[in-house]
C-alpha cells in the first residue's frame, strides 16, 4: 500500500480489501500470519470501550511506554493515534526529518546519524509508518538491544524483518508469520469519540434538518488527478441528494480548487454546512451526527472511518480509482458495507464496522509473548 494515509495526506485522508475470504487461524503470532476478519473480529476484540475517551481500558501492562514514530504526516499519524488509543497507551509522538541522502535511501537505508527523535530512553514499544520511518523504527529496535518492540503499519517495503509485528490491509501482498492481515486499518475514529460528538454536538452541524448527509471529499494524489469530469459528476449527485438530506461537507487539502469552491456555493445555496478552514476541524462531528455518509473513493482511510459510524455509506469512484484499492472496495460493496453513490439517500441499516480493536489485540498479544521472551532470557 501507498506510505502514508489519513486527513491531508496524499492519497490517503481521514481523522483508511481484498476478497472475502474465510477467516484463518488466530493463534499466536509466529504461527503463520493472522487473516482478522468476520468471527475472528468477534473472538479477538473486546467490548467498545463507552467511557471517556482519553481512558480506554488498557490492553497492555500499566506503565508501558510508546512512541509514534513518523514524518509527522496526517495520513501517517492517525492509524498510529488510533492504535495506540486502543492499546490504552499514552503515546509519545516522534516526528522523523531524515537528511539527505538518508531520506532518499529510506526505506533500505540506515537512519540519518543526527535524527535527533532517536534517544534514550527507549520505549517498551514503538508503533511506525510512512516510508522514511522504517530505519528509523529498525534503529530503535538495535540500539534498545531488542527490548523494544516494535509494529510498523502497512508495507515496509523491506521485507516482514523490518519489526516484531507488522499489519497489512487484506489488499497488500506482504503475508509472514509476523504480519496481521485485516480488510480495515487501524483509526482514530473510535466508538467513544463518536458517542462524545454525540453527545455535546457541533451546533453548526445539529441545527441543520434531518436527514443529514456527511460528505468527505478527497481530491488529487500521486496516484491520480480528479479530473474535472469526476467533479461534476460528484456535484450532480450532491444536487439531487440535497432534495433529501442537508448536507455537511469537508473537503481536503487535496481538493481542486474550482471543485472546493463549486461545494461552498452548493452548501450556501442548499442551506447546508461546509467547512472551509476556520475553526475547529468539524470532522469527526460530521461522521457523529451523519444518517449517511458520501466518501470518494480516493482515500482508503476515509472510507475506513466513515464505515466505522454506523450510517450508511455511500461510495463515489473517480473514473480513475487506484488499482490497489479497487479490492478493498469491491469487498466492501460485495459485504454491504458500502453502496455506490446515486444521488439519493439509500434505506439501509448497517452495523459499524471497526478492526481497529482487534488489530490492537493482536499487538497486545504478541507483545505480551515479548515481554515474556525477554523475562525468561534474562533469569537464565
């Protein structure tokens, strides 16, 4: 998969496939790799935790340290947040500014001497994505002589000995006895966040008649331009939707500008809501207070959160959708968790879908076997 997803990255925005197939095996990790979907969600994730949202309950021992280790990207940072939160972890933040050469030899090469994020103490575990944070994650792992543990989110690009464990989306073809596979990836987007939006609502949104409809535009990447025949398309459908349901919209900063403009004359028009900067970001009050939700398909992680809500959601495809999405999408559609967008609300009823608890189990597990490894090596 691409090196960075959620809100403001380049392919991949958000607070992010493959086929359907029988779920495998769910034992220990180094028993081949965990494929989690269907009745292994349900055996390996906990109740969502409804409380607050700063303290879930915690899967890991307490006083375990964490560090995030990115290039500081949004994409990157938001699968990195929503693990650790599901961890219960109040994780370090380390932000990686790889010199050249270093940043051009990423991911193969060695980490850049002078990386001033990479000091003592070392943390117990340390969770990473994005491209130029591989030598850096492989770096902590050396210089904590192996007592860090370390996770790295989607592809390396080096191989499955590039961390302890690794999670892939079902779409990538990285597979090892290290590596957890699931459709959806991990986010921050997590029913307590949700119930909180909830319950003290954005009144700019909750003024607004219902039925609402959350609409979470992307725009350009380094996959693919959106051409402006997709955009006419994406607000012919908005036209005819706004006959049914108000209409809050969120661009990104990838979103061509006649196209960002052309949304905030519909939303003035139709009497809806759009967000053009200022203020607090609305996003995850969008996806709180949505009775349906139209996501481009663009971003893998927009889609991923917005099926985490619980409404219905409702796909746009640019004419040219990214290859290696196309089978996340199509095994979504062929699950029903998300429909194709036509314009017009649609009856349905799903459930929210979110692996995010049961990735960070996986990672409790096997980090768990680690500590164990470690204790053992050290009382012989």
């Amino acid at each position: 998969m691409e090196e960075a997803g959620g809100r403001g990255s380049e392919a991949n925005d958000g607070c992010h496939g493959g086929s359907r197939r029988a779920s495998a095996e769910r034992g220990a990790i180094g028993h081949g790799p965990e494929r989690l979907t269907g009745q292994a969600l349900t055996a390996l994730a906990p109740s969502p935790h409804r409380g607050a949202v700063a303290t879930p309950s915690p899967l890991l021992p307490a006083g375990t340290t964490a560090w995030l280790i990115t290039d500081g990207k949004a994409g990157d940072l938001a699968p990195c947040r929503g693990l650790a939160e599901a961890l219960g972890l109040a994780a370090e933040e380390r932000m990686v500014a790889p010199r050249p050469p270093f940043s051009w030899l990423a991911p193969r090469g060695p980490a850049d001497p002078r990386e001033r994020a990479l000091h003592p103490p070392w943390p117990d575990l340390a969770i990473a994505t994005g491209r130029r944070a591989v030598p850096a994650l492989r770096a902590v792992k050396r210089r904590s002589r192996g007592e860090t543990f370390t996770v790295f989110l989607r592809d390396p690009r080096i191989g499955t000995r590039a961390a302890d464990l690794i999670w892939v989306p079902a779409h990538d073809r990285l597979r090892g006895p290290n590596v957890v596979v699931t459709d959806l990836g991990p986010h921050p987007v997590s029913p307590a966040r949700l119930a909180a939006a909830r319950a003290q609502p954005d009144p700019r949104l909750a003024a607004l008649p219902r039925p609402r409809a959350a609409v979470l535009v992307g725009g350009d990447s380094r996959h693919g331009r959106f051409p402006d025949e997709d955009g006419r398309r994406l607000l012919a459908g908005l036209e005819r939707l706004a006959d049914e349901a108000s209409l809050m919209i969120t661009a990104s900063r990838r979103t061509p500008g006649p196209l960002r403009a052309a949304l905030a004359d519909l939303a003035r028009r139709r009497g809806g809501f759009v967000w053009d900067g200022s203020g607090e970001n609305p996003y995850l009050a969008l996806l709180a207070l949505a009775d349906t939700i139209v996501a481009t398909a663009d971003s893998a992680n927009m889609v991923t959160e917005a099926c985490a809500a619980g409404a219905p959601v409702l796909l746009f495809e640019p004419r040219n959708l990214y290859p290696r999405h196309r089978p996340l999408f199509e095994a979504l559609k062929s699950q029903g968790t998300v429909h194709p967008f036509a314009g017009r609300v649609e009856a349905l009823r799903p459930k929210p879908l979110d692996m995010t608890l049961a990735i960070a189990q996986a990672v409790a597990n096997a980090y768990i076997g680690h500590r164990d490894a470690l204790a053992r090596r050290t009382t012989r």
